[in-house]
C-alpha cells in the first residue's frame, strides 16, 4: 500500500463516504490528504453542501406530497 493518496482515491473516498462509513485507515489516509491537498478539500465541501441541498430538496418534496406545501 503506498503512504499517501492520490487526488483520485481521496475524491473515490469522500464519495465512498457519502453511502457508507469508512473504515478507519481510509478515514486517517483521506484526514492526511486533505491536510496537504489544497483541491480535495474544496471536493469534500461541495460533495457535502450537495448531499445537504438534496436532504433539504427531498424534504421540501415530501412536504409537497402530503400537500402542506401551497402551490402558487
């Protein structure tokens, strides 16, 4: 196994973690590369704001299923 992560297998793993808990040496190989990547970061940031706007859309869908929201 090589010491560090590519930009490639850290953008694999923060997706990975988005479905499923990451095991704990992928956990501390994804901390180290985003310590020392200045891109991946900003990868993780938009994966999560995405993941957050898509919770909020699904509830907001939900909401209008049921018909509490009005319709214009």
């Amino acid at each position: 196994m090589k010491p560090h992560l590519t930009c490639r297998e850290a953008t694999r793993l923060v997706l990975a973690g988005e479905d499923r808990k990451l095991l704990l040496l992928e956990r501390m190989r994804l901390r180290v590369h985003l310590l020392i990547c200045k891109a991946c970061p900003n990868f993780q940031r938009q994966v999560g704001f995405m993941h957050s706007a898509m919770g909020q859309w699904r509830r907001y869908a939900d909401d209008d299923d049921e018909g509490t929201v009005p319709r214009s």
